[in-house]
C-alpha cells in the first residue's frame, strides 16, 4: 500500500529528482499520479459498487450514478423474495428499437411489465424496458458499476486501487511529466512499462468470467438469434 506522498517520493525518483531540486510541483506530480489512478480504474474495472435504484410505474429513464465509469452487471427484484432478483440484458438503443420499435413510447401503459433489459439512453440516463408496471413498482434495478476513484489530495490518501497497482502510477506519473518537459521517446518507454506491467497484473488480481464483460459497448443481442442469442 502507498500513500499519495510516496508515490510522489518516488516519482521524483524515476525522473532522476527530489523534493529540493524538481522541475515540478508537488502539486503538478499529484495531478499526474491522479491521472494515473483514473486511466488504470478504467482499465481495470476497479473500484467497484453495487447500488441500487428504485424504480416507479410506467418510469423507463433513471439518473446514471454521476461516478459511474462501466456498467459491469446488472439485476432486478427484491432480494428479500425468494428467485425475485434476476439479471437484466444489457442492450443498445439500436437492438432495443429492433426488438421493440415503440420502447419510448410514454403513452404505450399497456407494455409495462417486469423490466428485461437495460442500456444507457445518454451519459446521465439509464433505460429500462419494459417500463415496470404495478407490480414491478418500488422493486429496485441494481447495478454493479466501476467508479470514478476518490482524488488523492492529501500526503497519507490512499489510492483505491489494488494494492498490487499502486506503485504502478508513479510509471504513468512519469510518462506525463515527459510529455510536459517535450521529451516524447521516455515519456513513450514509461507508457508502454507501465502498460506491460498493467496488462499483466490485470490477469493475475482481476481475472473473472466473460459474462462480466457489462457494458462494454461491445457484447450485445444479435436480433437474428433470438433474445438468448450474444454477440461475442
């Protein structure tokens, strides 16, 4: 575990510095470790969250978490009834208007129903379709997100990263700081470091199903086959 001071002390380091003799700030290095934090949360899929949204009559659109980085799984139900909670498709608005032309139809009550499917209307929409109805109301959509992590501010922050990624960010730390100083070749060689040793540890800390993938912007209902039917 590092705090943000010593990922600073040794980002100092890899550029050949220290505290008393740096063509930075420590302001300016915290903003590069930050950075970093935020690329590799990204990249990783990490922090993570399951929250949950209530959900009302007739209602389709929700507010996004205004955190939410990737939308990995998502549920609906009551997790208090007995087989209530149960995964929801991930869909685009593409395949939603194949399967079903009329989803955003306000005035359709008819098709409320238990919700099936969810995408993400715009940045800070989530949709789900069928709107619920009667019986679905006051029931809650869960969703399993990557977050945007905390902002390091303070010499004794901790990144909320695994640990096996913290000593990482001074690399990308550095590839900033070499864009800055116009020296593209390094600021290139501790990019692609860092991204090697990312890359590897990814699949060792945060090996996991493809069913996981979430909102990948990817993986998706192929209409011709079916509602059962992915995209790999």
């Amino acid at each position: 575990m590092a705090t943000l001071a010593q990922l600073r002390v040794k980002t100092q380091s890899l550029l050949r510095e220290d505290s008393g003799n740096t063509r930075f700030t420590d302001s300016v290095l915290n903003g590069f470790i930050n950075e970093g934090m935020e690329f590799a949360a990204v990249f990783i899929e990490y922090p993570r969250v399951l929250d949950s949204i209530v959900v009302q009559v007739n209602i389709g659109s929700y507010a996004n978490p205004s955190d939410n980085l990737i939308i990995r799984t998502a549920y609906f139900g009551d997790r208090n009834t007995p087989g209530d909670w149960k995964p929801v498709k991930f869909v685009t608005e593409e395949t939603l208007r194949e399967l079903f032309p009329s989803w955003n139809d306000n005035t359709v009550s008819s098709t409320a129903d238990r919700p099936q499917y969810l995408m993400q209307l715009d940045r800070k929409t989530l949709f789900i379709y069928p709107r619920p109805n009667s019986v679905a109301a006051d029931k809650k959509l869960w969703i399993n997100y990557n977050y945007v992590p905390a902002t390091l501010s303070n010499d004794s922050d901790v990144p909320d990263l695994p640990i096996p990624y913290h000593n990482l960010l001074p690399l990308y730390a550095c590839h900033l700081a070499y864009i800055a100083l116009q020296n593209i070749p390094i600021a290139q060689e501790m990019y692609k470091e860092f991204m090697e040793k990312i890359t590897r540890l990814k699949s060792a800390v945060t090996k996991e199903s493809s069913e996981n993938l979430g909102f990948s912007w990817g993986a998706d209902i192929n209409v011709d086959l079916g509602f059962g039917g992915v995209i790999p």
